[in-house]
C-alpha cells in the first residue's frame, strides 16, 4: 500500500460544494488531502506449483472516508503466466498500461487526459450491490499482456429490467444492472515502443455505453519518453471540475472523444522528473468553455517516498494545483 | 484462513427469492459463491509460560456482504491444556469435533445432516447486541476434550424480560434474551473409534429450546470410516431449502430430532476422497416433503488446495450442488 | 495493541442507564468489559534516513461496539528527532506525559483525577466528520519532549458559522467547527523529577474553551513517586458517575479545576504496585456531593501481561471498582 498527503487546490471551491435553498456555497479552495492505503494479502502454493491468493484492502480517504474501510475481497490463482480472478477483480480496461499515462505530480492526477467516460474497475470501497460478480483473466508472456474481465452488477439476475437514469441528464445512476465485458492488450516492442489498447462493452453495467482506448508511448531518448492517447468515452461517465451552481446547471449533451499528448523528462540528476499534457476532447457540455485541458508537472525521487506537484487547468478552464509527499511500503 | 469460491446451484431460484406485490420473483439456479476469510491474531506468552492472546477475523461472502467486516474481538488465555475465552467465543456445542462430520465438497455443506435448532457460535459478523457477553474454558488433554460456553445475549440484565417471536411461526427472532450454557465432550479411544457430544440450554438465547447432540465415528479400514449423528433440534431454529412462495407459507410444527447416517472413503491415489450421507427428520413443517435428505460429495487434494463438489437433496426435495475450490494460508 | 478484560462495578448501574416513558431504568451494577485493540502500522526509509510511516487501529469495545471497528489514518514523517504527523494525530494535551498520571489498576481509570474539560486526542473510532484535518509536530530530545498540533474539525470552512449547544446545558455537542490549538511540554530532570504541562485553546473545536495543565512527579525513593496535577478544564467537557435519573438532572455550572495528589509503591518484590490518588475538584453541577474524589490500585507484573485492581468513588460519591487483566503485544 501508500501513504500520501499535501495540498490540493481547486479553483472556485469545488473540492466541496453545497447548494442550501438554492443558494451555492462553496469550500476552501485549498485543502489537505492525504490517503492511506494497505493491502491485506494472503497466498499459498500446491504441490503442483500453482498459486492461489487472495486480498483485501483498507482504505482512508480524508474528506471522503470518516474511517479506513475495507472492500470487498478478491481470489486469484496463478500459474505458467496465466491468472484467474474471481470477486473484487481488476478490470480489463482499467489495467491497461497506458490508459492512465497522462497522470502527474504526487497525487497522480490528470484533469483532462484521463477517461471521461465510465467502466469497472477493482474497488477500493464497499460494492454498492452485495450481487456484484467479477471474473478477470489475465496471460502475460514476455513483452505482451492480454486481459478479459467480465463485471456482473447483480448476479441475482432480479434487477436486469431495472433502466438507469438518463446518462444526458448528467445524474448519478442509482443502479446499474447490465454485464460489462472488458479486454486489453499491451506489448512492449524493443524496449522503447509500448502500444496499449482495450474497450469496454456496456461499461459500469450501463446498457450500450461502451467505452475504447488506444495509446503508444516512445522513448526518444534514454530518459524522456513521448505519448498519445485516444479515448472514445462512450454515453456515460462523470466530468471533473464541474460546478453544483444552481444557475449553470450542467447538461451534458456528448462526452465526445479524448486526445492526449503527453511526455516526461528525466533530469541529470537522475531524480527529477519533469512531466506534463495537452489533452482535446471534442465533447459537448454546458459548463465546458474550452476543448483544451493541460497540465504540468514535477515529481522528486526521494528513494522510497516522492515529492511531487502539478498544476493544471481542466475544460472549464478552472485551474487545480497539489503539491504533496507519497511513500509506498 | 482461507479463501473460497466456485458455483452453488439450488433448484427453484432459492439463493434469491424476493416477494414484490405478493409476487414470488426468483434468482438465478446458479451463482458463483465465494468467500474470503482472514483471522488476525496476536498472541504473547508470561514469564511463567501462561499465553494471552486475541483474535478478529475479517470475512467477505459474496451475495451477502458488500465488503469485507470486522467481527467483535476473542480474548484468551491459555495454560498447560486449559483455556479460557472472553468475548466473541467459541461456543462448546458449535466446537463439538463430529457435529458438521456429515458436510461435503469445497463448501463444506450439508442441508440434510446440520443442526436446524439454533445455537451460539464464534460470530463471523457483527454482534446484533453492543451489550453481548461470551466465557468459554476448554480443557485438552490426550485423547479428550471438554468444553464449558456461557452467552449472554445482553448482559446489562435491561432486556431480560423482551419475548422472543413465537419460534413456531418461523419468523426470525429479533432479540433473544435469557443465557445460553452450552456444554461438549471429544474422545478419540485407540485412534479408531472418534465420540462426540454436547448440548446448549437456551439456544441461540431463547428461552427453553434445548439442543442435544451425540455423535460417533469409526474408521472402517485405513481409509474408510463411517459415522452416525444424533441431533435433538430443539424448538427454534432455521430450515434449509424453504421457499418465500406467498401462496405456501412455511408453518413449523416441530424441528423433530435428526438422525445421519455418513462416511467417506479416500482412493488408492490418496488424494481423492469421496463422502455422502443420508439424514432422517423427524420434524414438520408445511413445505417439507420427505422425511429422508441425502448428498455424496468428493474432494481432490492439491497440496495446499482442495477441488471439491457436492450434490445433495434436501427435506423439501429440492436438489443443490456445488462445485469449487478452496485454499487455506 | 493489546488485550484486556474483566470485571467493572459501578454503583446504580450507572454502566447502563435507560430512561423509557420517564422511568430511569439501571444495568447491572457488575459486567464484563473487554477491550482488543491492534494498531496496524507500516513505514518505509528513503536513502536519506527519513522515515515514513502510517498507522490504522481496529479496535473492540464490549458494550460499546458490536464488532472491531477501524479509524481514519495517520501518516508520519520522522527525522533527527522530529516528527511530523498529519491525519488522525497525536494531540499536544493528550500526549503530555503525567496527565494520566493518576490512572490505577489494568483499565488505567482515574474518575476523579483525569481532566472533565474536553479536547481532541487520537481518535480510536471513526471520525465524525469527515472533514476533519490534524497536524502535529513533536520534536525530542535527550530528556526535553515538545509537542504541537492543530485540528479543525472541518476544513472544507462550511461550518464555521455553526453555534455548538451550550456547553453548560450538558447536552452533547452534535457538532464543533472552531480549530484547536494544542501544546504540551515534557522535560526529566536528573531522572527523577518529571515536569509536564500543556494547554488546548478551543479545545474539542468549542469555541473559547480552553484547557490547561500543569504537573509534576518526583521519584521521592527508587520504588516510589509522588506526583500533583493542576487542571483547569475550562466551560465544555463530560462527567463520570452522572445519573440519568429524570427527577435529579444534571445541570452544570462549573468544570471548575481539579488538583491531584498520587503516587504508587513497588514492593520488594519487584512486581506489585501500590498506586492511589485524591483529587479536589472546586466545580459546581447538580449531582455533585462532594469535592473530593479518592482512588487505590494495585498491578501485578506477570512479565508480558498484567493483573489489576482498583478502587474508587467519584465527585458524585458513587464508589466504582475494577479487577482484570491485560496483555500487551
């Protein structure tokens, strides 16, 4: 697991907003966020090599958790390159190695680049439906990786017809009942080129939101490295930076397309690791006031923990900036 | 611990039944079931070589809980084969070693051969009661074992005179309130000939419903025993395989006595070992339909992991299997 | 973490006490009351010597909590001496080195010498709120200990405004928005004089509620010490020994201060301690019969783990009384 903890600063309050008698109020601009993360792991091997194991994980999230939390737990079983998880499992497309590349500074965050559009992914927190069914498989062999995960939100099979809300209206879906299929691949070619690739069918269980990436990132030098990203984000999903202002509600009307540029640059030092974005995306929504997001970013390699900052400005063209400490053990 | 999942099957959709509008809606036969369990333990030992130690358990069952749970604490002491538990106890009925003798497969199930009167057990879950009290002495030595367990649902003395729900009308009790005594013995002569017995006053809490048990099992040849179970259920408890069905209520007359006749017997590989039963209750009830339940199950060891399955018929001829894996660390 | 159990007695059922329909009803004078607490820590070195660290607690109460429960998390920075905390800290007044000085017997119960005004300290349950922040630096060395912290129970600043209830009604304050400032020093004066002090400014969140603390202890021979405590507690805290009783409420005009005179003796033996104290406290509230409260204890040294007894009667002249063991692991 990890610790981190910082400051995260967020143009306009919209760390925390309230609206009472239709009047905004919002929150500090700036907060210390921090998050503790262990994983629980358990393992055993047979006689015939084969590995089974299985984990839990407690997580705190300050101003989102009023305690650490446990979620529910996962079983896996490996052998000869090959991993069968059933429960709580790490999802095809989330796992794809490039699909979170954009992300900068401590926190790891990438207002812009990273997908809109919503689907599984292993939970940290309580699953919102005890029926709730994951089934991943995982083939790693040399330079390639190849994932299928399939997430049934009630294997019950008793809330099938249930219809979630309106993606468009920009609600949150109470409940959704229908199965994702998932699938990734990534390879390594000659040490410097790494293609990622995945989709999701029916993502997040909502019915015909289906989400597609596709991206590729090149060392052109020995220590700076050069990415691009493609995300179709689907009908569904949830938008960061968005204000609860009752006089602007937000209406979404496409989550369009998400293009990514993005690169990294290692210092003399060797430490120092100068990284940053410009991501397009050609969706449409009422708050949106630019299709251009960027974002720069630092971290320093403190060997075992990391100082890191970003400062970035989402397609609301509101600015957010952290700068904090993160230590993995 | 361990870790466990594979596939349970139960005629009727009787995993999920849900009455909507008088309407009996049924889940699906099959579904993947799995469960992971993780016992935390601390322990430290005197000076004079008398040990203290504790234990909390976090357990996650698909289809029941959402994430994984913290059961309360178990306290002990132990001292040249004596031990005494404080708290969330092993109760002495639920340790008796041949009273879940009959169950088959990974899952350890037996819908026919189980005890359907209630009683106390170690608590995987949290207390229904802040205000729960458990004493508990164990006395090994050799071949025998004697078990002592006091439960007292509420020990404040403030709900001692609540009334239970009537335990005739299969509504599930809500609070019980009087002091369980549970009392059970072990004896291994000549490592053939396993005895086993025990009973618990006040089972579960409830006022005047006594559960009696006896059991024996003899080992046959090297790799083959036979067992016989009495079981005396008592006035409460819970039935296996009931359906929801508003158009057939369950009414319980009487748990009635049950009676197990099981065995198993390992192949000439060492590995595989196959197992059944036969059960006979005396009870009734409006849903039950025989008097006679039965299963066979096999397990094949892996070294560190069993394959098991498991098909079984139950007092209201409803037919379950099951089939799946489970490895303990 | 550690283990303990026993028996606490408090006169007129004080452990548990219900009003229904106007009628005070009581618990058992008498009850079991076991604690297990585990901490959960991690850390990590960078190659520089600083180290990071992070902490959970579980921890059961019985007849508090129906099973163990978790607390946010603390993250931790150390090097040369200084610590930084943030999270789930260690308050300044909380961790002053004799303010629980007078505590006797396993449970560590002090009813008249512990502080009745009220702060923040380490929270062993889930927060409140989730939006709570703490920052703390402790800085040691040789035989000086200084300590700072600062928590605001909502940092997202959309409390401010909100008015606690009177603190002198004796109603729970539901919620406190103002930052607590907290600071204590320790200091060992040729290994035998301990001086210790410390104060809370809006302490608890309460707004010009603040705590102060001085003390001292003096190793009078090598098996015996005396110590005295001042403690102004300030305008918001809570009582032990309060009746709920609907024909005597409580109404409380003044924590008023307290001064304590303890001490403990070990016998020749090495491993029994004789503790006591006798507090003066100058408040004024309704129950209230006398200023002064008294206590004796004594522990037993098992090597590992550790017997103890102790008696006492509080402002209230309700006579309190515990035996029991615990174990550290």
């Amino acid at each position: 697991g990890y610790g981190r903890t910082g400051v995260i600063y967020y143009e306009d309050g919209l760390q925390n907003e309230v609206v009472e008698g239709g009047i905004l109020r919002s929150g500090s601009d700036s907060q210390v966020i921090s998050r503790l993360r262990m994983n629980i792991d358990a393992a055993t091997s047979t006689d015939q090599g084969v590995d089974f194991g299985a984990r839990f994980r407690i997580q705190w999230d300050q101003n989102g958790d009023n305690s650490g939390e446990l979620n529910a737990g996962k079983l896996y079983v490996t052998s000869s390159g090959l991993t069968v998880e059933v429960g709580n499992v790490d999802t095809a497309l989330d796992s794809a190695g490039l699909i979170y590349g954009s992300e900068l500074g401590s926190y790891d965050r990438s207002v812009g680049g990273n997908a809109l559009g919503s689907f599984f992914a292993y939970e940290s927190e309580a699953y919102e439906d005890d029926d709730r069914l994951g089934v991943a498989a995982t083939y790693a062999v040399e330079n390639l990786e190849v994932r299928f995960s399939y997430v049934d939100p009630d294997q019950t099979g008793l809330n099938e017809d249930f219809i979630p809300d309106d993606p468009f209206s920009g609600d949150d879906e109470e409940f959704n009942a229908k199965e994702e299929f998932s699938f990734s691949v990534d390879y390594t070619w000659n040490e410097r080129l790494e293609l990622s690739g995945g989709f999701a069918l029916n993502g997040a269980g909502i019915d015909d939101h289906d989400v597609y990436f596709v991206g590729a990132r090149y060392a052109v030098m020995e220590n700076a490295r050069i990415g691009l990203n493609w995300i179709d984000n689907g009908d569904a999903g949830s938008l960061t930076g968005i204000s609860s202002d009752p006089t602007n509600p937000n209406v979404i009307e496409d989550f369009g397309n998400t293009v990514t540029l993005y690169g990294d640059y290692t210092l003399a030092d060797g430490l120092t690791n100068i990284e940053a974005y410009i991501a397009n995306n050609s969706g449409d929504w009422t708050q949106k006031e630019t299709d251009n997001s960027f974002g720069i970013g630092v971290n320093y390699d403190l060997g075992g923990a990391r100082l890191g900052a970003s400062l970035q400005r989402d397609y609301q063209e509101r600015v957010t900036a952290d700068m904090g400490v993160r230590f993995d053990f």
